[in-house]
C-alpha cells in the first residue's frame, strides 16, 4: 500500500528531517512542491490534503506530489495505477471494486509482470542430507564384460636395453696387480701336441727319388 493511501484520518509519523534540513516535510508531497517548513505550516498543508483526498473503504487517498510520477496523482486502491484527475480515479475504483476479484486488494495489476526476486538464491538446506536417488543402481552390466585395464604391462620393453647404473664402474681394484701367477709357468708341455686336431685335411709327401744320380750300388 502507498504511503498517500492512510486508514482513516490517520497521518505518517511527522518527524523534523535530519538530512537536508531542520524542519518538517509533508508526507505526500516532494520538497520542490511543498518546501519543508515548521510544523504547524506543514499541519495547515495536510489539512488541504485532506479537503482533495478520495474516500475509499475507509481509506483516505491523498493526493500525491512525490516523484513517483510528474504532476499531482492518486494512487490506486487495487493496482499500481497512477491518475491525476479525481473524476477518473474514482471511476477507476468503482470499477475494480465492481469486480469479484477486487475483495482482496492485494490482487497484482496483470498489465505488470511479476519477476523473480533475485535476493533470494536457491541454496540447498545442509540440514537435508542429499541422497542419491536408489531407483538408478549400481549394477555392472553382465553383457560388458570386466577386462582387466591392459595398460600397464609388467613385461620389460625389449627396446630399452637393460644398461647397468653407470654410478658403480667396473673397474678393476688397482690394489690387486693383474700379474700372472709365477707357480704355474705357461710353458707348453712337450706331451700335448700342439697338432691341429683330425680335422686337417692330411697331404701326403711323396719322397722325392732322384734316381739319376743315386746309384742303384749304394742300395746294394
Ligand atoms: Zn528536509
Ligand atoms: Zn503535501
Ligand atoms: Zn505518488
Ligand atoms: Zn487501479
């Protein structure tokens, strides 16, 4: 309900403003149509108030000189409709009061759209725990069967050779001498033959006789 429409002859609290001035303003009207002055003046102002207001359902109406609109106007009973002559306010009433629907006055003027109000976020109550939802279960499907993942072979890759860690080298301890040791002389033993085994294919010397210049007397 707006603050022009009062129940009865009842007013806003008039209290002295603290803003931009030190004095009072009249409820219903803006400072640049009525300048804040002392109280009295603003009661004398109120009266006038009073004298153009429309009587409705035991409201006053007054007429209204904020900035909710240029120019002076009456706030609507049932909507959020604005109208500045008093004729046609009062046949706005007479019509939505005539409407079934009107017995209620906080009925929303269809001609504007009801939004959402944003300050309200949808956040879910931590006191309700979220359940998951038992009509989906958890069931593996017999027609897939489980293969184990392939993907990690504990075979080593012949490609990468098996290199020894370089951090430990091979290398001989010089504290031990590589000297062959003198008890056992690497002579060759007379009793092994170092004749190459039955392979070897076997050439015969044929002895080669001169018998021209031998005589057959010294073989006699
Ligand atoms: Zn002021
Ligand atoms: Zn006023
Ligand atoms: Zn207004
Ligand atoms: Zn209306």
């Amino acid at each position: 309900m707006h603050i022009s429409i009062q129940e009865g002859r009842s007013l806003p609290d008039l209290r002295q403003c603290t803003t931009c001035c030190k004095v009072f303003h009249c409820p219903f009207c803006a400072s640049n149509e009525f300048h804040p002055a002392k109280l009295g003046k603003v009661q004398t102002h109120l009266e006038s108030h009073f004298k153009r207001a429309v009587l409705h359902e035991g409201y006053t109406i007054h007429r209204c000189a904020l900035n909710c609109r240029p120019g002076f106007h009456f706030h609507c009973f049932y909507c959020q409709s604005m109208l500045t002559r008093k004729p046609n306010f009062i046949k706005h009433l007479a019509l939505w009061k005539a409407k079934p629907s009107a017995i209620t006055p906080i009925i929303p003027d269809p001609s504007i759209p009801i939004i959402p109000v944003p300050s309200i976020p949808i956040i879910p109550d931590p006191s309700i725990p979220i359940i998951p939802v038992p009509s989906i279960p958890i069931i593996p499907d017999p027609s897939i069967p489980i293969i184990p993942v392939p993907s990690i072979p504990i075979i080593p890759d012949p490609s990468i050779p098996i290199i020894p860690v370089p951090s430990i080298p091979i290398i001989p301890d010089s504290s031990i001498p590589i000297i062959p040791v003198p008890s056992i002389p690497i002579i060759p033993d007379p009793a092994i033959s170092i004749i190459p085994g039955g392979k070897m294919q076997r050439v015969r010397v044929k002895p080669v006789l001169k018998k021209e210049n031998v005589p057959y007397a010294m073989f006699s």
